[in-house]
C-alpha cells in the first residue's frame, strides 16, 4: 500500500465522517416489543390459535425464541415460530388446540440485530380464573450467565486486541518497509490473525448460551450452534474466519523482501478486501445496526474501528521497534512517517466517534444518567490520556531524533527514552481502551 494511495484513502474517510457528523440523528437500542396479542394481562372466553408479537426491528425467524406454558410449566405451544403475514416485525407461535381454562405465560428470547439476548415474560388468562404467573419461568426466561456473560466480553475485546495487532500491516507497509524481514514484525501480526481467528470461533460457541441465558456447559450444544449460525450474527463470524484465513495466508507473501510490483499490488489489494470484510463482521454486528439508517452508524463504526487498529496497531510495531532496532536501521524517518500517519487516525476516531455517539445514544443526558454514557465517559477520558502522551511523542519527534542501532542496541538519548516511555504508556491506555470498548458493545445505550 503506498503512502499516496493510503493518505487518499485516509482522506476519504476523514470526509466520510466529517458528513456523517451532519447528517446524524439518534438510532435506536435493543428490540423492544411493541405489542403482543394478546396482550399482557389479557382475560380471554376462549383458547388463542396462536400467540404474536411485534418487534421494533426485524430479526428473522429465530427458532426457540417464542414459548408457551401454563402455571404447571407445561408447554402450551406446538412450535415452530414463524411470521405471519406479511408483517416482517411480528413473529408468532401455534397453540395446542382446546387448551383448558388457566392463566398462560409466555417466555420471548430475542437476539437483536446486535447480537444482544433481550429476554422477558408476560401473561394471559383464559376463562374467570385468576391471572398467575410461575415465577419459576420467569427466572428461567431472564438474566445471563455471569460466566458466560464475562466470557464472552473477554473474548470480544481480545478480538478487538488481535485486529489491532493485525493494523500494525499498515504501518509495516507505509512506515517501515524494512521491517517486513523483523521476525517480530511477523510474529505480531501472525498473533493478530490467529487471536482473531481463536475469539471468532469463541463467540460462536458462547452465543447460543449466552442468548439462552444458559451456563457454560451449553457450549457442547449443537442446537443451541445450530440457532447462532442461522442468524447474521453467526453468519459473519463465519465471515471473519474465512476473511482472516485468507489474511493469514496474504501475510508472508507480502512481507517477502523480493516482491513484483504486480504481485505486491495484487497482495496488497488482497489484503485491503480482506482487512474490510474482517472489520464488517464486527461493525455490523454491534449497536450501529440497530440505526434506522444503518449505513450511516455502520459507515462510522468502520472508520473507527479501522483508525483505532491503524494507531494502536502502529503503536505496538514502533514500540518493538524502538526496544530493538534492526542492526544498521534509522528509525528516525519512521517516527516521523508514523507520527503524520498516527494524526490522520486520530482525526478519523474522534470525529466517527463523535457521529456514533449522537446516533446511538437516545439523548444527551444518557451520557450522566445511564451505564452506557459513563462507560462511555470512560473511553472518551482514556482517548483525552492518549492523547496528552502522544504530545509528547510527538515533541520528541519534532526535535528531530535519530534512533540508529549498532548490533541491535539503539543509542540511548534522554529524548529517545522519552519517546520509548511515551509510545509504551500509549500501548497500554489503548489496552485499556479496548477493555472499555468491549465491555460497551454488550451494554444497552438506554441502560
């Protein structure tokens, strides 16, 4: 990827965002119900043929995620669900015929457009008897798995953590050419593809458990893989597998020192496809997709993701760098390459973060009255730290520095070991950063 071709391409996303900024309205959360029929609390004379419920959102048919029982906890239901009509939002479920009279309880699991399980229960009584629940059901139909639940957060921002080792390619490719022969380099990015492979296939296992609210032994579950592969969610995990195979199998032919001009374009542009199907597989399946325009979230949780593995991807390659230089490299004219690369990222996270924030968020006061908004809070007080320390990078770098090595050991500076300070401080607030990130992608923004 040359510099020209990559500055172009920054540019463009800069300007993407800069117009998604001016078009963005509020989107909203998780599915809700709108409606249901019959109704919570409903009293019917006589057995419904079925039970209905409208979403805010449609998400398919998702099997298992409608159930009917009475107060005994026997199923009232014939199953499978379906949608009737031509309402693609509403999704309904057969009754047994001649129920008897009694109150009924039914049970919804739906996997938003997300990927997040929204649970709950509501009831109807047919007949003059009373109307009761059994809280038994209830309990069983809501909450997650703590374990399941801090499992799957782990793994997605170990996710995050190895696309993020994958960026670093950017700055070997337009920074540091040299350092393609850097079996570190290799080794970095190698870690990328195989920790996005490992946690791609982590979450498929975890999903089915964690939208069932089931514990950890569910992951042997073939029908609850079964329910995950059939929605996109599952979809694009399997996405991202073949997306980073592919990658996996580019890498070493594009870092080769003896490469064709036609071969390195080819690879490279392989490389491109395959980093952007990698990054689609996440943003399309967070909280940008619930947005009623969705290209306009999605558009920007691409640019902010894609600039965040492009800095703190940089950051983790110069930081190896600059710890041990190749023997006879400069690493002066790659600081300052990447210090020009590292201020075009910036630009493009805070300026897509600013849309995604006014397009998820219901209102300005979710930011100081909601979960979501202090996490949020957070990630934007780590981003303002990065920053601050990455002023100092760049001081450094302004005073001209020359990291020269001699046997692989750089000639020690009081400004180099002030730019070795800095660029480690910054790997380890972009860690804590993606820590915050992975754990806002499973929060509600209205919770």
């Amino acid at each position: 990827m040359s510099r020209p071709v990559l500055r172009r391409a920054l540019a463009l996303l800069a300007f993407l965002a800069g117009w998604l900024v001016l078009t963005a309205a509020p989107a909203s959360a998780h599915v809700e119900i709108i409606s249901s029929t019959p109704g919570d609390g409903t009293r019917l004379t006589a057995a419904p043929g079925q039970v209905s419920v409208t979403l805010s959102e449609n998400i398919g048919i998702q099997p298992g995620s409608l159930k009917v029982v009475d107060t005994q906890g026997t199923e009232a239901d014939t199953g499978p669900v379906f949608q009737p009509g031509d309402a693609a939002e509403q999704v309904a479920v057969r009754l047994r015929p001649g129920l008897p009279d009694g109150s009924y309880l039914v049970e919804y699991a739906f996997v938003s457009a997300d990927s997040h399980p929204v649970r709950g229960t509501f009831a109807f009584v047919v007949g003059t008897g009373p109307l009761i629940t059994s809280a038994g059901a209830v309990a069983a139909a809501t909450g997650t798995d703590p374990a399941v639940d801090v499992l799957s957060t782990t793994f997605r921002w170990l996710s995050y953590v190895g696309v993020v080792l994958l960026g670093g390619l950017v700055f070997v490719r337009t920074c540091r050419p040299a350092g393609g022969t850097d079996p570190r380099t290799r080794r970095l990015l190698s870690w990328g593809a195989g920790l996005t492979a490992v946690t791609a296939v982590a979450a498929l296992v975890l999903q089915g458990p964690y939208a069932a609210g089931r514990g950890l032994g569910a992951v042997f579950d073939t029908g609850l893989l079964s329910d995950t592969l059939r929605v996109a969610y599952g979809k694009l995990l399997l996405l991202r597998l073949a997306a980073v195979a592919v990658l996996a199998v580019l890498l070493p032919r594009l870092l080769a020192p003896v490469l064709s001009e036609r071969l390195r374009a080819r690879y490279e542009n392989g490389a491109m496809v395959t980093g952007f199907l990698v990054l689609l597989s996440f943003s399309a399946t967070g909280h940008p997709v619930t947005d009623p325009i969705m290209f306009v979230s999605v558009g920007a949780d691409l640019v902010h993701y894609g600039a965040i593995a492009i800095w703190a991807g940089g950051l983790v390659q110069l930081a190896f760098a600059l710890r041990r230089p190749a023997a006879g490299e400069d690493l002066g004219p790659v600081v300052t390459r990447f210090s020009r690369l590292a201020g075009s990222a910036v630009f493009a996270v805070a300026v897509s973060g600013a849309v995604l924030a006014l397009r998820i968020m219901p209102s300005l006061s979710t930011l100081w009255t909601t979960g979501f908004g202090l996490l949020l809070l957070l990630k934007i007080a780590g981003f303002a730290a990065l920053l601050a320390v990455a002023r100092v990078s760049r001081r450094a770098v302004q005073r001209g520095i020359t990291v020269r090595s001699s046997g692989g050991t750089a000639t020690v500076t009081a400004d180099l070991r002030r730019l070795r300070l800095a660029v480690g401080t910054e790997v380890v607030l972009s860690v804590l950063v993606l820590g915050l990130a992975a754990v806002l992608t499973v929060t509600s923004p209205g919770g």
